[in-house]
C-alpha cells in the first residue's frame, strides 16, 4: 500500500489564524416585519427589467387555487387580476406567455422521489393528468398563442422546453407568478438566475399557504436571486413598453415580432388550443376552437388584433352564444325614470339568504363550502370542516335577526336574494320573511348557492323551476313575473333564456349600469336590473376593504354622494348594496350597517328606499323614456 504525502506549500497554500464566523443572528421579528424591512432599506442594487421579457405563470391550477381542495392558499385576494392584466399586456406587445402546471399519471412513478414523502388524496402525485386538480383556475384568461407546459418538479425550468422558446424569443427577462412562493416559485427563481435571467417577481402575484413561508422567501429572493416588485412597477413598465409600440418602436425591441418576416403574415391559422409540451393540457377545452383569417387589408402587428399578434376576422353576432354584449348603453342619455315622489334616487338593499344551501356534506356534497367566512379555507374533498360550517351558521343563527332588527325598526324595504333551500332548512327565518312581506321582497339566488356559469342546460332549467316551486312553499310567493334572479357570480350563457320561459320579466345577472335596462330574449322585451360587486360588505371579507365597520359605511356612502349629485343635477338613478348575513351581521361590522341606514333616511323623500320588485314593476308600468322593445 503506497501513501502519498502532499505538502501544503507545494499547492501553494497559505493558512493564516482562524477566525470565528459571525453567529447567526436572531430577531423576534416575524418574517413578514423582515421583509417589510429589506424593502424598505434595500442593501443591494436591482437586476432591473432587460430588453425583452415572458411571463411565467407557475402552477396556478385548482388544486392550489379553488377552495374545494385542502392543498389550497389565497394571499392576495386579486392575484388573478394582475396575473391576467400582466398576461394581456405581454401579448399585447408579442412578448411571450407561459403557463405551467403539475400533474401525473396513475402510477406517480413520473413523480420520482419528490412523491414520496405522502399518499393522501391531496398529496402532490395525487394530482391525476386530466383531474380536476389539474385544471387551471378558471378565472384565468388563457390565449391559444400562449405556451402551456406540463411539469414533474418545482423548477419550471426541470425537463420542459422553456429554455428553447425563450432563447428563439430573445428573451432576457422573466416575470415569475404563481405559486408557491416557498417551493415552485422560488425553485424557478433560482433556476432563472443560474441560466442568467433577469429575474422579476410581481409580490402580489405569488401565494403560499401561511406568511412565514411566503414572506420569508420573498425577503431571501430579494436579496440574493430576483427583482421582488410591487405588481404596480412591473405594470407601470410592460405599460411603458406598450406606449412604445404604439409609437412605433416595436422593431426596436430584439426578438420583437416582426410583421414583415414571420412565416405566420399570410397564413390561415386556427385557435384550437395547443399544449406545447403537454399532450393533456386541462385548459384545452375551455378554451376558442373558432377558426378565421385575417380581415381584408391587414397584416400581423404587435398589439393588435384579437388576440395581440394578428387581427382576426370576428365571428357573427349569431354565432356568439348568450345574451349579445351592449358596450354603449344609454352613453349618458338616461331616461327620466320618474321615481316616486320624485326622488333623485332608488336604493335597493339586498341581503344575500345563503346559508344552509352552501355545499356541505349535510346535502351529500364532498366538501364544505368556506367563501365569504372570515378566512376559513375548505379541507377539500372528502373532509367536513365544521369550523366553517359554523361561520356560516353564525350568519343564519345571528346575522340575519341582527340585520331584520335594523330594518323593522326603520320600517326599511329589503330584498331578500334567497337560495331557495336555505328557507327550507330554516322555518323561522321563512315564517318572518312571510310576516313581513309588505317590506321584504325575495329575488331568487337559485336554489342552491351554486354556480350557474357551466351548469348544462337542462340541469339548469331543472334548478329553475326547484327553486320556484321551494319558494311558493316556504315564503308564499305568487308572482314570478317580477321574482327575479340572481345567480352566484355570473350567468350561463343559456340563463336569461331560460328565465324568460319560465315567466321572469326580470333578471340580475349584470354590474354594467346604474339604471335598469331593457334587454329582448326571443324577440320579446326582458328587464335587466344591474346589481353590484362594488357596493358590497364581500369586501369586508376579501380584505380588499378595510376590515372596519366605518369603511364599510364610508365606502357605501361615497356611492350614495356621487349618486345624488347626478340625481339632483336632473340624471336620477339606482343604486344596489348587497349585504351578507354572516359578514355585515357581525358586531364588528353591522355599526356601519346601522350608520349608513340613518344616513339613507337623512335624505327623507330624496331616495326610494324600495324592494327590487317594485323597481321591476315601475320599470314595467311607466317604460322610462319609451325604450321597451316593441
């Protein structure tokens, strides 16, 4: 056995005195005070935005985003705002769009070690290559030109074709959204800086499951790999790009789609979905399959067009199902609405009867419904939460007698949007709504608190009439023509359709104005009386309000100010403000609701405080301004 003898100097070595590192230091700090304060005194300069840019949206799919899974977070409640108002403009100058996400087959031997750990039905390999969980969030608005990625592990960047598409693109920077912070973001930050990106991450538009995890990473991102900006900087600057194309300096940016050379100029194309990279994209069959070439006398530009890179022909009015869209309106020319007494405004105060018909295990459903409760997050499938189940009991067993007591004792009007069920599970609250039926009135919230938006036709007519026939039983209505619905969120395409079948004249199914509207379904006229997201206590809830009783009213009354000095400059209107049981009728909340019923009655015969069907049957009776449709 031969031993080799190296000495120190011939590697030329020098060894000086050890010296103790620095301990690590603490703090009682939470990370979020942490990072609050590296932002503020930022220790090191920016990568800052290079010349061209993508957007990487990271895994924003059901199993992360929709409350029916236990594996879901919510940190910023507009998170898919700005992640689609930042996708719209990137395409808007030709800059790239990418969206992953994570699933796996039926084996999860395609998750590797990483899936491991767990196997529970919401542990990661769990989530199946075309299952629900696989699915992106439905609020996002994903174009066919965009790139969708299927991935195994954290990194967007591990086994995908990213790189490739980036480098054709000319691409030195990428924006990073999505989540979560703790793994898959941070894991594609550091890969996006080791292949040499500049690296962005928008703050409001990442998420993770507590404020630790998110903001402790956010604050070690910040220092060492990525840009960590408010979303407002990253907007302001793709917006900075956008005036730059306008002007006519597309060209100038490299790898900038370029109109004169790109093969796709004359080309006949299709916007059937296509998944780069993922032959399974959940996405696909949510999204265009209508085909068309460009319109006579145009060609392909950045920032035009129908879907930012080339101009389509659009389809016929005929062939869009639905209602058709009227983005003029009135234009300002409002018709005297002649409210009674002459008021220079119509209020409507609606509070939404929800509990008892959320989706609960009660009524065999497979999760528990936790929107609009005070933060609480659904365990997913196949676990009650009975912590949620509670706060929505509050506002059945509490809010709604708190919220009456105010009304009875104004002798206050109030509409009642009523699931139909939830009357039903509660005899007392009917019985009392049936005891005051000349001041309470009831707008039909369907018959379950369920989305409409995708629910077939047939199944959705079916609910139309369960919920008509569960409502002449409990509250004794009679009069469907001027019942009225409203559906939870929006509308199907086949919804307002139905309703004029079923006998409705009226509907609220839309935030587009502050006036009741004349719609035609089958060439017969149909009234559409707007209802509002802004004037809401679900704020309250979100947390994109104040979570104080005077912002509530503050909030509310700046509406009702704008309001009247339009009414009494001689345009009168109508003004909704939707309250909920579980929320406004918490004590810490329901003082704003008192101040801002005696600030309504302030104004005596000014404002109609009124029920929604009386507005319907108004509208009905005096046809302001001539404008029903003969």
């Amino acid at each position: 056995m031969v031993f080799l003898r190296i000495a120190v100097g011939r590697l030329g070595r020098q060894f000086s005195t050890f010296v103790q590192p620095a301990q690590m230091e603490t703090t009682q700090k939470t990370a979020k005070m942490i990072f609050n304060d590296v932002m503020s005194n930022p220790a090191r300069k920016r990568f800052g935005f290079g010349k061209k840019a993508a957007i990487v949206n990271v895994d924003i799919q059901k199993a992360y985003t929709s409350g029916e899974f236990k594996t879901s977070y919510m940190t910023d409640p507009r998170q898919m705002d700005y992640v689609n108002e930042l996708s719209a403009l990137a395409r808007s100058q030709g800059l790239p769009v990418i969206w992953t996400h994570v699933a796996y087959m039926e084996s999860a031997a395609d998750a590797g070690v990483w899936g491991m750990r767990t196997n529970t039905p919401d542990s990661l390999q769990n989530i199946k290559l075309g299952s629900r969980r696989a699915e992106f969030d439905d609020r996002l608005e994903i174009d066919t030109d965009d790139a969708i990625y299927l991935k195994k592990m954290p990194s967007c960047w591990h086994e995908t074709q990213l790189q490739s598409l980036l480098v054709y693109h000319g691409v030195d920077t990428v924006i990073l959204t999505g989540g979560s912070t703790s793994g898959c973001i941070r894991a594609s930050a550091v890969d996006s800086l080791s292949r040499g990106y500049r690296t962005i991450v928008p703050i409001e538009c990442v998420a993770d499951k507590h404020e630790s995890y998110h903001f402790a990473n956010l604050t070690d991102l910040s220092l060492k790999y990525a840009d960590v900006l408010p979303v407002a900087e990253v907007l302001a600057h793709l917006k900075g790009l956008q005036s730059s194309v306008s002007q006519g300096g597309a060209k100038a940016m490299p790898g900038a789609f370029d109109s004169a050379t790109s093969p796709r100029a004359k080309r006949s194309f299709s916007t059937t979905a296509q998944s780069t990279g993922s032959k399974t994209s959940p996405q696909s069959k949510g999204l265009s399959t209508k085909s068309g070439t460009l319109s006579e006398g145009l060609s392909p530009k950045v920032g035009e067009g129908g879907n930012g890179f080339i101009a389509l022909t659009p389809p016929s009015e005929a062939q869009v199902a639905g209602p058709r869209r009227d983005l003029e309106g009135y234009a300002w020319e409002y018709p005297d609405p002649k409210w009674p007494n002459g008021a220079n405004l119509a209020i409507n105060l609606v509070v939404n009867f929800e509990e008892g018909s959320e989706s609960s295990f009660h009524h065999g459903d497979n999760f528990t419904e936790s929107v609009l409760t005070d933060g609480a997050r659904s365990f997913g499938t196949g676990v009650r939460n009975i912590g949620a189940e509670s706060l929505f009991e509050y506002g059945i067993r509490v809010g709604f007698w708190r919220i009456m007591k105010m009304f009875e004792e104004r002798n206050l009007p109030v509409t009642m949007y009523a699931c139909a069920m939830a009357f039903e599970m509660l005899p007392k609250s009917a019985a009392y709504v049936r005891k005051h039926s000349d001041r309470i009135d009831i707008c039909c919230h369907g018959w379950r608190w369920w989305p409409q938006h995708n629910m077939p036709e047939e199944v959705e007519r079916e609910h139309i009439r369960l919920a008509v026939e569960s409502l002449r039983k409990t509250v004794g209505v009679t009069d469907t023509e001027h019942l009225g619905w409203y559906g939870r969120y929006a509308p199907s395409v086949n919804s307002r359709r139905l309703l004029h079948e079923a006998g409705f004249k009226y509907d609220s199914d839309s935030y587009c104005d502050d006036m009741p509207y004349w719609d035609t379904v089958d060439g017969k006229p149909h009234l559409v009386i707007p209802y509002s997201i802004q004037n809401n206590d679900a704020h309250l809830a979100y947390g994109s309000m104040p979570g104080h009783a005077d912002a509530f009213f503050e909030n509310i009354k700046n509406s009702i100010d704008t309001l009247m000095e339009e009414g009494r400059g001689g345009s009168p209107k109508m003004m909704s403000v939707g309250l909920h049981q579980r929320t406004i009728g918490h004590t810490k909340f329901a003082p704003g609701l008192k101040k801002l019923l005696d600030y309504i009655q302030s104004f005596g015969n000014e404002i109609w405080v009124t029920k929604r069907s009386d507005i319907s049957k108004h509208w009905w009776n005096t046809n302001p301004g001539g404008l029903r449709p003969r």
